[in-house]
C-alpha cells in the first residue's frame, strides 16, 4: 500500500492531512519570493510540514482509501493500521522513510520524528503552470556612470569661427531634426496602430474564451439522474458542490432541477473566478459531506466536489 501516494493527493486540496496514530502533514500558503544573490524568482506555493502530536483519526485519509480503492471504511482503516505498524518499524531501526513528492522521516536521538520536506512538487493549485524564474541583474546605473566618464573625458566643443566657416552645417542639421520629428510622427501613428489592434485582438479573444468555457461547462444539457441522499442540515461549512456557472440564470435553472430530484440545493455565492455556485447541500460534519460526496460522485456527479467554506 503506497499511502504516500494518497497522502500527496490529499495534500492539495486540504491543510492538515492525518494519518491515525502516527502524525498529521500540514501545509502553509507561501508568497512568491526573490533570492537577491540569484535573482531568481521563486512562485507561490504550500510549505509543509509534519505534526508528531496531532495523530486522532479524522476519518479523511481512510475515506478517500476507501472511495478510491472500492473497500469500506474498517477495512481501509485496517491497511492504513497495518501501514503504520511497519513505517514505525523502520523509523525504530533507524531506518529513513522516504514518501515520494513530500520528504523523508527520520528518528532523532531523542526518539522524535524529524522531518525533512520535498520541493519537487508545488501543492498550491493556484500556482500550476509556474517555475522558477531567473533574471539578470539591471546594470542602469553602471551605464550611468560610464557615459558620465567618457562625457568627461571628451567633451564636445563648438566654437562660433567652425559655425561661420560652414554654414552648410545649419541646414543640415535642420533637415536632420526635421527628419527626425516626421519618423517620430510616423512611429507613433505606427505604435497606436499595433495598440488598438492587439486591444481589439484582445478582446476578441476573451470573447471566444467565455463562450467556450459557458459551452464547455456550464451549459445544461441533460438532467441528473434522481437519487437518495439523507440531509439534515442547510448549514455548516462543508458544501458538495454540484458546479460554477457563468451566467446567474443557468445557475437558478440547476437549483430547481435538484431541487426537482429531491436535494436541498441553494446557490452559494460567487467564487474568485466572478462564478455562480450550487451546491446539493451544507453540512456541519465533514465526515457526513464526504459521504454524501462519495454517493453523489458513484451515482450522479462524477465532477462534483468539496468546498470547506464559512459562509456569510
């Protein structure tokens, strides 16, 4: 049993990730940082960590075992316990554990875990796609300084007897500035041209963008099958979240159809993303939305999710 394998899943959509009497990971948002040295620019992402104290069984880790290796709930407990039986064997032989995309454990000499964090994987979902970036130092003000010098060094001199000697240089140097303000216009007039079609182009682009994303996603086609599914409460801060759409009125239409198939379905505000959300119920217990979650994935809604939200 690869448990790290479902720890890392976990870890990206939850802080504190509990394995029953061994420890909880954790993780903690990060802001982009630069190194000064190296100007290297380094994305957001989840720090983790690891909590020796924290070891109660939440539930969480033997859910998600469970849905997705097809067992139940005890018998996924019982390979998770199995698990970390042999996970403290090798620690006690001084042995390194090393779970792939999180760190490696270690004993102390005092007999406490140590752990030592991976940075090969980014669990902050926001900041898929990132990398770590380097960029050259500017040098603005070594260039300052060298024409400074070479100003000093050799100056520019005119003096009146030159200017008399050839008046030709006057002309020129009015046809030179004249030159210069008609490509000036030109370049400008170029500039503002390429502004207003990229700001067209732009445009365009998020037009097409919003219609295929309310197409792809949003738009209703076929009605949910009806199920059964025991709800309690339209209040706590565990929501399973039927989706996200667009346009408000698509959003009512997939209330009254849940609401039609027999869930208290509400819409839950609007998401960072500017999207109307619904969910098939609220609950107070994390343990009862997960299971609702894992009945609503195998008998209706393969896409549907949890939100873990404090409401207004």
């Amino acid at each position: 049993m690869r448990l790290e394998t479902y720890i890392s899943d976990l870890l990206y959509r939850y802080e504190c990730v509990t394995v029953p009497e061994f420890g909880a990971f954790l993780s903690q948002h990060v802001s982009a940082t630069v190194h000064k040295s190296t100007n290297a620019f380094y994305p957001p992402k989840k720090r983790l960590s690891f909590n020796e104290q924290i070891q109660t069984n939440d539930g969480l880790l033997a859910h998600y075992v469970a849905d997705v290796e097809k067992i139940s709930f005890e018998s996924a407990s019982k390979k998770i316990a199995t698990r970390v039986k042999s996970l403290k064997s090798h620690l006690t032989e001084g042995k390194a554990l090393k779970f792939e995309n999180i760190g490696e454990l270690t004993l102390n000499h005092e007999g406490k875990i140590q752990f030592n964090p991976s940075y090969h994987l980014n669990y902050l979902t926001d900041a898929f796609g990132l990398s770590q970036l380097v960029s050259p130092a500017v040098t603005r003000e070594t260039y300052k300084e060298e024409v400074e010098t070479i100003e000093k060094t050799i100056p520019l001199i005119v003096t009146p007897e030159r200017r008399k000697a050839r008046p030709y240089l006057k002309y020129a140097a009015v046809a030179v500035i004249a030159l210069t303000l008609g490509g000036l216009a030109v370049s400008n007039y170029y500039i503002k041209s390429i502004e207003s079609h990229n700001q067209l182009a732009q445009e365009e682009a998020n037009k097409q963008l919003d219609n295929k994303i309310q197409e792809a996603t949003f738009v209703i086609n076929n009605p949910l099958p009806a199920a059964t599914l025991s709800v309690n409460k339209q209040s706590g801060n565990y929501h399973v979240v039927a989706g996200a759409f667009r346009i408000e009125e698509n959003c009512d239409k997939k209330v009254e159809q849940l609401i039609a198939l027999g869930y208290n379905a509400r819409k839950i505000g609007i998401n960072k993303y500017g999207l109307h959300q619904v969910a098939y119920a609220s609950y107070s217990d994390r343990i009862d939305a997960l299971d609702a979650l894992n009945d609503i994935k195998s008998s209706n809604n393969n896409d549907a999710w949890l939100l873990v939200k404090q409401l207004d």
